[in-house]
C-alpha cells in the first residue's frame, strides 16, 4: 500500500514495505524526480538502511559471544512499517524489533521514519529509539535515486554534482564490498564534477562528512535541479550501476558505512557504529529540495 501526501505543487508517495520513498513530483509540469526502479536497472527507488550500512564482511557480525548474519543494508527496507501518523502534507511510519528481526539481530528498537512536504522540498526524518535494556548498536542511511536527466532531450553527461560547501572531503576507497580505510584520500570535491557512468566503476563514491553539506545534480542545459542536504551525518555515498548504464543518480547520507577490510567482525567496533543508551533516542534528517 502507498500513502500520498502534498503540498502546494509538491506531490510525495511512500510505500509502506520499508516506508520507501517512491516518488516526488512536481504537479506544475509533471516533472518526476525520483527514479521509478526499472528492474532492468536497479528495481528500487530510495530504500531506507538499517541497522546497517553497506556490506559486512561475509555478511556476519558478533555480539555477545555470538554470531548473527545481516545482508548488504540491513532488513529495513524489506518489511512492512506502520502508518502511526497521516496529515495532508505529512506521513509518519514505524517499525519495531520482532521475534523475526531478533533471530539477526538482537536488540529492541523502534524505527519512526517521516516524511513532510513543505516549501519547495521534502524533508526525511529518522529517530531511532532503544526500547530495551542495554544499549543498541546500529547505522542508519538513506539511498534516494534520482532521475537523471530529469527531462527529455538531455543525457546522463549533460549534468554536474555540485558540492556545498566547495572543499576538499576525504575519500574511502571500496575494495570489493568493504572499506580500504589505510588508502582514504582527499577527494576532489572542491569544484563540481561532470557526471559520467565511468566514475562508478569501481562502486560507490564515498566520503567521510562533518557539518552542513548539500549536493545538487544540475544542468547548464535545464532550469530544473535536485539537492539533497543534511548537517552531522558522517558519510555520504554517491551511486549508479556500471558497466549498466542507468539514467539515475544516488545521493545516501549515511550514520554508518560498510566494513573496513581490517573490521574484527564485532558490531561494538564497527567503523561509523551508532551507539545508543536504553531508552534513548537519536534522530538526524536530510532535505530534498527541488526545481
């Protein structure tokens, strides 16, 4: 089932499996921003991550003397959340810890993930809350892809990343599916960078971030763009299929990242790990701002 929300000539649907994302348009000119998940391409749209991020190595992780096995981003995006809250421009959605989620990974937790038009964008919000007695170990990302171009006539190569603000960020190197954290980088993310379905070959384009940052996919060709902020989420991936060559572009502000290659395998240790006390609650957003 999918709920819509709107405001002014902003348009949002979300399915309830994983309370993903499925569209953002524009009413004014029907312009789509979200990808539509062609299976031939990558049959997702901006699926939510979570209790991690990325890959583990060999998809195992212990804790407490145990072994449990997660695959690549985690269970969220899978299962079926809760509408608990639903206004014109607003829809609130939530997923527990369950006898099913336990026998992977044992913690107690609630999951609200919301999502409010207003403006000229869209704000999604996470709030992660530990509901049991000992503290909860888990990563939490967003993974939106958007259409590019985002409008007939154009190509992929006609558009540029844009960077706010224009500096230097370090880069991770993926090796395979796992972090090559002794080889990070200063990434040249001080000027915009022309996309290409090249830059993707070998995966993912990450860097670690500290502070307010924004990406806008834009065009000299087109007045329409897409920006995605946030403030205080420590990494951010950048994504399209290769050698496959997709019109569409993953921006994912990320509270955790994939395994190191020297990652030991327990979860308390994990590179980008979010560590939360009982009944505490952590919560970050980003923004997606559209034209």
């Amino acid at each position: 089932m999918t709920v819509t929300i709107t405001a002014g000539h902003l348009q949002a649907k979300i399915a309830e499996k994983g309370a993903e994302l499925q569209s953002l348009v524009d009413t004014s000119n029907d312009l789509e921003y979200i990808w539509q998940a062609d299976p031939n391409h990558w049959g997702k749209h901006a699926p939510i991550l979570f209790p991690i991020v990325g890959a583990l190595k060999e998809d195992t992780y212990q804790h407490e003397g145990k072994s449990y096995h997660l695959p690549r981003h985690g269970f969220a995006r899978d299962m079926l959340f809760t509408v608990v809250e639903k206004r014109t421009d607003y829809a609130l959605f939530l997923l527990e810890s369950s006898t099913e989620t336990k026998a992977k990974y044992p913690f107690d937790f609630q999951l609200y993930v919301s999502y409010e038009l207003g403006g000229d964008g869209l704000v999604v919000k996470y709030q992660v809350k530990n509901s049991g007695q000992k503290e909860l170990f888990f990563s939490i990302g967003g993974h939106p892809a958007f259409n590019v171009p985002l409008e007939k006539g154009l190509t992929f190569e006609d558009y540029y990343l844009s960077f706010s603000p224009k500096k230097s960020r370090v880069k991770l190197p993926l090796k395979g599916n796992y972090i090559d954290y002794e080889q990070r980088t200063l990434g040249q993310t001080n000027t915009d960078l022309r996309l290409t379905h090249d830059m993707f070959a070998n995966d993912a384009l990450v860097y670690e971030t500290k502070g307010l940052h924004s990406y806008s996919i834009r065009s000299e060709k087109s007045p329409h763009s897409v920006t995605l902020s946030y403030n205080n989420m420590p990494y951010v991936g950048f994504w399209s299929t290769y050698p496959v060559k997709s019109p569409f572009l993953c921006i994912e502000p990320w509270c955790g990242i994939a395994d190191t290659l020297e990652a030991s395998g327990e979860l308390s240790e994990k590179l980008g790990i979010q560590a939360l006390p009982p009944e505490e609650l952590f919560e970050t957003k980003y923004s997606i701002t559209v034209k």
